[in-house]
C-alpha cells in the first residue's frame, strides 16, 4: 500500500468509527488508544512515522452524554481540546493533512441555516470543546474542519425533538459525501435537509414520540442549528 493514499483513523473504536471501517477501504488505518494515545504527542509522532500517512481524519474525543461535559469539564478539556491539540502538533511536524469533525453546535443555534462564515457562539461545553479544539486546527493550514450533524440509522431514540431544528444525516449517507471532500481545505457544513428532529426521525421510526426542548434542560440544546450547505452543493455536485 502506498503511503500516498493511506488515512488515519483516530476514535474508530466509537460509534461513527465503527461504521466508517465498514465502508472503506484497506487504506484506512484505525489505531487503538495503545498504538495512538491523542493524550501523549510522542505516542502519536511514533505512530505516523511509522504509518506516514497522507491524511489524518480525527474522531477521537468526548461526546455522549452530553450532561459529561457539564460535570466533567476536565475530561472534556482533555479529550476535545488537549487531544486534538496534540493531534494538530504532531501532524504539522510530520506535514500530514487533518480532517477534524466538528458539529453544527458551535453556532448560536438561534437563527439557523448559518453559513461557514458566520459567527460562532455555542449553547453547551460539549460545543465549546469542539470550537476549542476547532481553534487548534485553524492555526494548522493543511486542514480540513467539518461541522457535522449526523446520526445513527436506524433512529436510536424513543423520542425526538418537535421544536429543534437541525440537517441529520445517517452516518452511511455521510461517508460518500466525505469521500468527496478529502481534498478541500478549510471549513465545510455537512449533512441533510434542514427539519426538525422529529420530522426527520418520524420519517425511519413510525412510532417515535414528540417531545419539546425546554427552557430549563441541562444542558442547554440550540432549537435551531441548522446550517447553510451552498458551499457543499457546489463541490458535490
């Protein structure tokens, strides 16, 4: 295999990792935390030395559930900022490609159908760990940031959100599009018709139940992150 063509796979182990190693080829590499601990910068040049790969796509980090980043600000930090700050050094040292998955919760979540170039402002800590590790990746040009709204197909949730709006698209859906924009640089929206959570879910889940975002929820939601995708329409089309 040549190394031109070979891609890293931090956080394969997690839920969109495990259906992207269905989906690709041989030349997709997913290491495990001993092989590519994103907490220890000489443990992650060791691995791409030896791999020297053309890209790095980075999974790894804290998400679900979200109430973590609220009562565990440190493992937050550690693993969606610290961990992609490490992940940025080491592949500007080694010149390797990032492509980094954001999320469509670093916008104000007010207004939506925000555009790349709009202003940033997030609702929870789990967004503000994306935008914090979003801030590394801008310092290191050969880079690619994707501020995705994806989910898990078929539509895990007994219930969805009547009065949030936002552009799921499944995990397999996405993969093809990724595909698609290895190549480009800079900021891009990802994902699908912009409609509630409960539209979209309804849609694949007959039996699912309405439910409404409240005033008081911890942590916070944004009712309307939904994202322009014009820049996206042109580079697939």
């Amino acid at each position: 295999m040549s190394n031109k063509n070979r891609i890293v796979v931090t956080g394969g182990s997690g839920r969109f990792g495990k259906i992207l190693h269905q989906n690709v080829g041989s030349n997709y590499l997913f290491p495990n935390k001993k092989e590519l601990n994103i907490l220890k910068i000489s443990s992650i040049v060791k691995y791409l030395k030896k791999i020297k790969p053309k890209y790095l796509i980075h999974l790894a980090g804290l998400s679900r559930p979200m109430v973590l980043h609220e009562n565990d600000i440190e493992r937050s930090i550690s693993l969606n900022i610290i961990g992609t700050c490490n992940i940025v050094i080491a592949c500007e040292k080694l010149n390797i490609k990032i492509i980094y998955f954001s999320s469509s919760y670093v916008y104000p979540g007010v207004k939506g159908n925000y555009k790349e170039t709009d202003p940033l402002l997030p609702i929870n800590n789990y967004a503000w760990s994306k935008l914090g590790a979003e801030s590394a990746v801008q310092m290191y040009k050969n880079s690619l940031i994707l501020r995705v709204s994806m989910t898990e197909k078929p539509f895990v949730h007994k219930k969805a959100y009547a009065n949030m709006i936002t552009n799921f698209i499944f995990h397999e859906d996405f993969i093809r599009i990724l595909k698609k924009v290895l190549n480009k640089k800079g900021i891009l929206n990802i994902g699908g018709k912009s409609d509630t959570v409960y539209n979209f879910a309804k849609k694949y889940k007959k039996n699912v139940k309405k439910i409404y975002l409240k005033k008081n929820l911890f942590p916070k939601m944004p009712k309307n992150s939904s994202m322009s995708l014009l820049r996206l329409k042109k580079i697939i089309k």
